[in-house]
C-alpha cells in the first residue's frame, strides 16, 4: 500500500471505522498490487470533507446519489464513500468479489455475500439480482466483461444472462463512462477475448453494427479468413495503445458495403436522375468523380457492354471496371464463371463509417493533449491502409519498379509525416504497426514476400528517422538567397521553399546547394 493511501486511512480512522472494500481487496486476495483503493466510512461526507482539507487534502466531491470524496496522489487515487450499514453498502456494489471488506487496522475480513467463495471458485456474481444491479449501472454490463477477461474468471449464468437481456440499457448512459469502460476493455492484454465476449453479449449488434455484421463476409483468393477473424487476426496483433486497438478494430468495417462479385452487364446505357443506368442496374465509379462522366458519357443511348462488380448488399448497384469490346456476353446482367471478389474502396468506406462511430463515443478525451486532432489522425490512418500494399506492390511480387525501393519509400514517408506545417513521425509509426498487422493476418504469402516485406517495413522506419533528424538542418540562407536572385516572392517563394522542403527529404538530401535549388525551381516551374 502506498504512502499516500496509508495518510488518508489514518486520518479517516482517528474519527470512525473505515474499511478497505472493492478492487484493492479483491487483488490484495489474489496476491496482486493495486494503485487505487476504496474506502467505506460511517462518518457523513460533509464531516469527511472538512477533516481532509484541514490536513491539507484536496477531495474531489462526485455523484450525488452514492456521494463520494475522490483524493488524487501521484501514482493513484483514494475513494470514499460513506455508509452506516455494510450489508446495505455491499448490496449496492457491482460483483461479490468486489464487496469484500479488509479492517486495515487489524486485518479483519467482513464478507456479506460470500465473495471470498466467489474468489475461490473464479466466478463473477451480482451483489443484488443481477436485473437490479445492472438497471442500477448499465457499465456495469461492460466492466463485467473486463474483470471476466482481467482476471480470467467465468460469468455465473444469470448474471449473463441478464447483462445480455439489458444491453440495451447502456444507450440511456453517458458516453462518456461507455467510453472509459470500453477503453480499458480495449487495452486488456487478451482484449480479442473481451471483443468476442462483447459479440455474444450483443454488445457490437446494439451500438457498433458495422463491426457485428463483418462476421461471415468472404474474402478473396489472397485471405484464408473471413473479415471478421482477418480482423481480430489484426487486432490481436496491435500493441496495447488504444489509438492503434481502435484501428485494428475498425480498419476493415467498409468491407461490408463494399463486397462484390465481379459480373458483366449489357444493355441499353441511359442517364436518369444524374446517374448511369443499364437496365435496372445502376452503375458506379471507384477512380474519381469524372471517371464514368469520361468512359460512359458519350456512350448514353448506345447497347454497351462492361465488366462490373456486383455489391453483395446493394446488388443493384455494379462498381464499373471497364468496357467491352471483343468478349461476347448476354444481355443483362451474367455472374463472370470464377469471376474476382472485391472490396475496391473499402478503406475510404471504412473512414467514413468510423467517422460516424466515433460520434457515439467521447475517445478524443483518451489522447491527451490530441483530442481530436488525434480522433482525425484514425480516420486518415483508416483511410490510407491499404498505401503501401498498392505502392510497393511490384516489390512485393518479386516485379520491377520504375522507381528504386529507397525512392519510394523516401516519398511515402515524406507524404505520410508531413502535414504542411511539421513532420509528425509518430504518423508513420502507427502506420507500419497496423499495416504489418494487417499483411500478415491470414494472408496467403510466400517466404520470398515476407522477407521484403520485412525490407520494406524495415526502409521506411529507417528513412522515416533520417527525415525526422535532418529537416531541422536543411540551411534556409542558401535558399533565401537563390529566391532573390531569381525574383521568386511571395506566394510563388511559398510553393517553391515547400517543394524544395520536399525535394530534400524525398532525395535524402540535407545541402540545399545552388545546383540542387536550380533543378528544383526547373521542376516546380514545368
């Protein structure tokens, strides 16, 4: 116990009984440290205030039906709450396991409800009826499942049974307090274990569906999971940092609305409604804005022929890939004979359905000093997975490249850390977490594949530091003095110093010699 721990018991003893109850004495039990510890006082909670803060004390007052005086010390905290009676007091409590109370001053256990048993057998049980003391706290639901998986303990039957039956209950709680339950879970050393406990709960079902309904979509030929095991595959293989937990979590939600199946479609082409219609199948782009409006615009009113993929979940919607010519198909739409599977987009679609889940959390108050700068971070991170397969495809094939790995893995990093206004290394160190993460979980690679791979991962931490370390030394003088014998001036002088800022560490080179900024401003001009 700590020292801090040991001045407020005492303090509080020399006026009343006090007892240690909850985690503390749960852990203390199982031979296990706790920072935080609870304390239960029969003194009123106005005499309690007034006691700490003569001695100095700072007491954080919180809630107003269960009152409590919260004390901050450096490495944890003191809650008090105040009761008369025990008994009454262990009732209102979450799990028997945590209404166990320990005398500190003479060691004497009182157990009301048999939670030493509980200990003994590794079971979690409701103080009360479980439909009561989940009706009391709804988080409790949640922290049901992080104490089962923390300590590796089973659910008694009806406490599941009742935290599935009300669920539901958690959407009349703060977001907040969902959000510190469901962080913590996140960031247990077995957090797939909570994940999948949550599934079954019904958890996911009720508040992140996207998550729920990946279980059973199939993936392609390259994948020996479906995306809900690719994706705790992923996610298991995340360091405990709740940014990148939440990314392996949510990286492949767009798979869902994304799955097709790869179809041709002939037909009359129109244009209706500001859309490309064949028949009774709208058709869609994926490479941009002006894609269809310049492979199928001049062709409205004409029998065109094409090469789609199908939406499994709109499956009048066909993704347009493109035109045929010489391959004869039947009017309508044809499922293509050992045709392709494709997610095309899902990592765009997965961004914006976790931007919206974000919304029903508060997880921006978890990155301290970030916020939501960080929160934009996931997003973008979510967005650009799939970067670096599609960049270094050639080199993961064992194909040329038109470009020398360094080259490219100098313009990546360089594209990745760089936000305009300060290179944010920590930006590529979540990236290559998640993409390794997500590479090897339960794709189909050769030995040849992973060794680059480890290559590649390996370039881009190494390139990433000497970016890192060396734009702070590029000599702006040099700089400043080519602009102004060359008559480059303001907004045009801001376009070149960025170019140049880019040139440098994309070719890896700190002198910004005369020669150097000549080809620059060459390049920039043309």
């Amino acid at each position: 116990m700590q020292k801090f721990h040991k001045e407020i018991i005492d303090v509080m003893a020399a006026h009343a009984p006090v007892w240690l109850v909850g985690g503390a004495v749960r852990d203390h039990l199982l031979g296990r440290e706790s920072k935080d510890i609870d304390l239960v006082s029969s003194l009123e909670a106005q005499k309690a205030d007034r006691l700490l803060r003569e001695q100095g004390y700072r007491p954080h007052k919180i809630g107003a039906k269960f009152a409590t005086l919260s004390l901050f010390g450096e490495k944890g905290k003191v809650d008090i709450v105040f009761a008369a009676d025990l008994e009454q007091d262990a009732r209102r409590r979450d799990f028997t396991v945590n209404a166990i109370y320990l005398n500190p001053s003479n060691g004497e256990i009182f157990d009301p409800l048999d939670g030493r048993q509980d200990l003994k057998e590794q079971v979690l049980r409701t103080c009360d009826q479980a439909e009561i003391t989940f009706a009391q706290d709804p988080v409790r639901i949640l922290r049901m499942v992080k104490l089962a998986v923390k300590l590796g303990f089973t659910i008694e039957d009806r406490t599941w049974y009742q935290g599935r039956k009300q669920i539901n209950l958690l959407a009349e709680t703060a977001k907040e307090r969902v959000t510190a339950e469901l962080a913590e879970i996140l960031l247990l050393h077995d957090a797939e274990k909570a994940v999948n406990l949550l599934w079954d709960l019904g958890y996911w079902h009720a508040f992140v569906p996207e998550l729920a309904r990946l279980k059973g979509v199939v993936q392609n030929r390259y994948h020996s999971l479906d995306v809900w095991d690719h994706t705790m595959a992923v996610f298991r293989s995340t360091p405990q940092d709740l940014y990148l937990r939440l990314a392996g979590l949510f990286h492949d939600l767009g798979k869902w609305e994304t799955a097709s199946r790869e179809y041709y479609l002939a037909g009359r082409l129109e244009y209706r409604e500001q859309n490309y219609w064949i028949e009774d199948c709208q058709v869609i782009g994926t490479r941009g804005k002006r894609e269809l409006e310049f492979k199928l615009g001049p062709l409205v009113g004409r029998q065109v022929k094409l090469l789609g993929a199908r939406l499994d979940n709109y499956p009048h919607l066909i993704q347009f890939k493109r035109l045929l010519k010489e391959v004869e198909v039947p009017q309508g739409l044809t499922r293509v004979e050992d045709g392709k599977r494709h997610f095309l987009n899902h990592e765009k679609a997965s961004a914006k359905l976790v931007a919206e889940i974000l919304k029903r959390y508060a997880f921006a108050m978890f990155f301290p000093g970030k916020g939501q700068k960080r929160e934009q971070d996931l997003l973008d991170l979510i967005a650009n997975h799939m970067q670096a397969t599609l960049t270094f495809m050639p080199e993961l094939n064992g194909k040329p490249s038109k470009k020398s790995l360094r080259a490219k893995a100098a313009e990546f990093v360089w594209q990745t850390c760089w936000d305009g206004r300060e290179f944010e290394l920590q930006k590529i160190h979540d990236f290559v977490l998640l993409w390794k993460a997500d590479y090897q979980a339960g794709k189909v690679h050769s030995e040849e594949q992973v060794k680059i791979f480890e290559n590649i991962f390996l370039e881009l931490i190494q390139i990433a530091s000497w970016q890192n370390e060396n734009l702070p030394k590029l000599n702006w003088e040099i700089f400043q003095d080519f602009s102004a014998s060359q008559g480059i001036k303001g907004e045009k002088l801001g376009r070149f110093k960025n170019h140049v800022r880019a040139k440098a560490m994309q070719e890896m080179q700190v002198e910004l010699s005369p020669q150097f900024l000549r080809e620059a401003y060459a390049r920039m001009k043309h």
